[in-house]
C-alpha cells in the first residue's frame, strides 16, 4: 500500500508549480473567467499555489500565510455559475494533461477538484432569451 500524499506522488512543489502556471493563461482566455480575475494574476497564482500544495497533501502552508482556507466564503464575492465552474474545470483538466497527470493520482485529484469547483457555484446560469 502507498502511503505517499498526492503531492508526493506528483512530484511536489515543481509540479504544483507547473500546473498553476499552466493553468492560469486558460483562465485568463476564458471569456466566461477572464472577467473574474484581475489584471495582475501573480498574487492568485501564489494563493492557488499555496492552496493546491496544502490540498493535495504537501506542507501546511496555505494556513501558515492566510489562515484556513474556507474556500466557499472567500468565493462569495465572485458570481460563480455552474457555467464557470465547468470552464474553470475545463481550464484545469487542459492543465493537468499538459504537466502530464496521469493515472490514480490524476482520478483522485480530479474527483477533488471537481467537488470543490461544484461546491464554489453560488449563482443559477443566467442565459439571455
């Protein structure tokens, strides 16, 4: 049995770096996220670095820096859609395939990230008739 965390498993601090940097870009040429995000991504990438680090099982050091992360209320302020969530699960599969994610860890981070992105919508899809 592997009892080695996700993050070990995945290669660590370089590849969450990989991923959030991989990541990002998508995001900012979604149309659907783009707006949501500001012009300066940098401090979000370090947040999303900090937080993916500490979800997947690495040191504890999203809480260190920012305190718990309480994911849902930090997202309040944003209009997050069942649309957006799946463009920003869009974005970060595209992500995962090219740092080249795969097997079990892949599945397991996957079905994480999928919880949590349906857990952020806090907002009906509103289309135009």
């Amino acid at each position: 049995m592997n009892h080695q965390t996700l993050y070990t498993q995945i290669g660590g601090a370089k590849t969450i770096q990989a991923i959030v940097e991989a990541f990002y870009p998508r995001v900012q040429a979604d149309p659907l996220l783009a707006p949501l995000f500001p012009e300066d991504i940098r401090p979000v990438m370090e947040r999303q670095y900090l937080f993916l680090t500490q979800y997947l099982g690495g040191p504890p050091i999203y809480t260190e820096k920012r305190g718990h992360p309480m994911l849902r209320k930090r997202h309040l302020p944003f209009p997050i859609t069942k649309e957006r969530a799946e463009a920003w699960l869009r974005c970060m599969k595209e992500a995962l395939d090219e740092v080249g994610i795969e097997g079990l860890p892949r599945e397991q981070i996957w079905s994480r990230l999928v919880l949590t992105a349906h857990h952020m919508i806090n907002q009906p899809d509103h289309h135009d008739s």
